[in-house]
C-alpha cells in the first residue's frame, strides 16, 4: 500500500450489486494512487462479473474533494503524462452494466470527474459540483473538458471549467 490508511474504497458485494464506498474522510476522499488502484481492481472484479455498481462517499457529506494535491506536487512529467485518474475514469465508464454515483456534499475536480463517468447521478440537495483546477493554474485532467460538454452543453461547460464555479445540486 502506498498509503498510511487501510482502503481507500471499502467494498461490499452483493448478488445484484456492488457498493464502492470512498473511504478517506480525512482527506476529503482524495484521489491518490491507492485509490486509482482499488477502482481498477473493483472494476476488473465487474468485468468478470457483471453487476450494477454504486460509488458513494459515505455519510459524511463529501462524495470526493478531487485529487490528492500532496501526490500532485510530487509527480514529474512522466506521470502527468500517464493520466493516471482519466484512465481509471474512462473504465468505469465502459463497464458493461449501469453505474450511479450517489452523491452527498461536495463532488470537486477528480471526484466530479468520477461521478461525470458514471451513468447516473443522484445527489441529495447539500451536493455541489466543480472544477476548481483553474485556480491551481490546471487543467481538469480527468475527464470534465470533454464529459462535462456532453452532459451539460459546451457553453455551461466553458463557464464551469474556465471560472471554477460551483453548480449547486438543484441546478445540477
């Protein structure tokens, strides 16, 4: 493991679906390595063997605050260029059977990304969306500047990425 913590996802399987729980409420389920190689895993598991999965952040009103800005300021060039979480991204993506993101609180960067690769998105009425990386002098990496414009129109998505504004659920 490449983390102090146990899981960065707690799995549980059942016969009709399997629940992916983010587990790094101290981070604000941050995505880092250990967490991208958790979701291949739980994705390769789906592979083989079909069923619905839903992807939630807990209970304590954050789906997911985005990458593990620790991790990115320790990446060269090398791995900024393997696109380590749009890989991971696009497989949740064609996986085979539908995918949920249930999500409570916030859903910034990374964790938007994620819940934009899904199928489905139902949120509760505390959950926010947002690309915050224009005010880290980033791009979104992950997935929003070419899925966010299929979901919500090019020029919302323009406006989104280019200022960093939040979408409030009910806009959502």
């Amino acid at each position: 493991m490449t983390a102090p913590y146990e899981l960065a996802l707690l799995v549980e399987e059942r016969e009709d679906r399997v629940v992916v729980t983010l587990n790094r409420p101290d981070r604000r389920n941050a995505i880092d390595m250990q967490f991208v190689e958790e979701l291949h895993e739980v994705c390769g598991r789906l592979e083989r063997d079909p069923r619905l999965l839903l992807i939630t952040g807990g209970s304590d009103g954050v789906f997911a605050g985005g990458a593990d800005i620790a991790q990115l300021r320790d990446r060269g060039r090398i791995e900024a260029l393997a696109a380590i979480n749009v890989g991971v991204f696009e497989r949740v993506r064609r996986l085979p059977m539908p995918t949920i993101a249930a999500i409570d609180g916030a859903a910034l960067g990374g964790g938007a990304e994620l819940a934009y690769a899904c199928d489905l998105r139902v949120c509760t009425s505390r959950t926010f969306f947002g690309q915050p990386e224009v005010r880290l002098g980033i791009i979104a990496g992950g997935g929003a500047c070419f899925r966010l414009p299929a979901l919500v129109g090019e020029p919302v998505a323009k406006e989104i990425l280019f200022t960093g504004r939040r979408v409030l659920a009910d806009e959502a």
